[in-house]
C-alpha cells in the first residue's frame, strides 16, 4: 500500500488557482480566530465582554474564534475588535509561504 503525504496532496490542489484562493482565504480565517483567541485571553476578558467593547455580539466573536462563520470578517468588524483589545488592524501582502 503506497503511503500518501497530506502535505503532497495540498500542494498538488494548489496548482488549481480556486482551490489556491480557497485554501488561502481559510488560511486567513484560521490565523485571525487563533491571534483573537490570544489577544482575548492574554487580556483576560471573555467573548461577552469583548462583544460589548467592541460592539457587536458574543456570537459573533464565538464564530470568529472558532472559524466557523462561513463569511470573512468585514474589516470594520477586525478594526473594533482590534480596538477593543487595544490594538491596531495591520493588514499587508506578503509573498505566499505554502506548505
């Protein structure tokens, strides 16, 4: 039985340039709910509490984290966030660094 790698299997459904897209916009996602999660702990507060500084809901701020909300985060929602965990939204473009 031949063994297959998950990284060769990523790495040949990236040459398709909508998987591409896909994956990077999930990558996006994922990094924005981990650093969230950090900030929001490192500060000691919960989602509730980060929901009403940053006003919007505490099940916005659990889909966020968990990565489960099927939209990206509009920016106005990252720069409250951000804002209300005493941060700067800093976005730049940067050459892609795939598996």
């Amino acid at each position: 039985m031949k063994t297959i790698r998950l990284n060769d299997v990523i790495n040949e459904e990236l040459k398709d340039e909508e998987f591409k897209l896909y994956y990077e916009e999930e990558q996006i996602k994922n990094m924005i709910a981990k650093t969230v999660v950090e900030l929001r702990q490192k500060e000691g507060i919960t989602q509730e509490e980060l929901a009403k500084i940053a006003h919007t809901t505490q099940p916005v701020i659990a889909r966020l984290e968990k990565g489960t909300d099927q939209r990206t985060p509009s920016l106005k929602l990252l720069n409250k966030i951000a804002h209300a965990l005493g941060r700067e939204l800093s976005i730049s473009f940067d050459r892609p660094h795939y598996i």
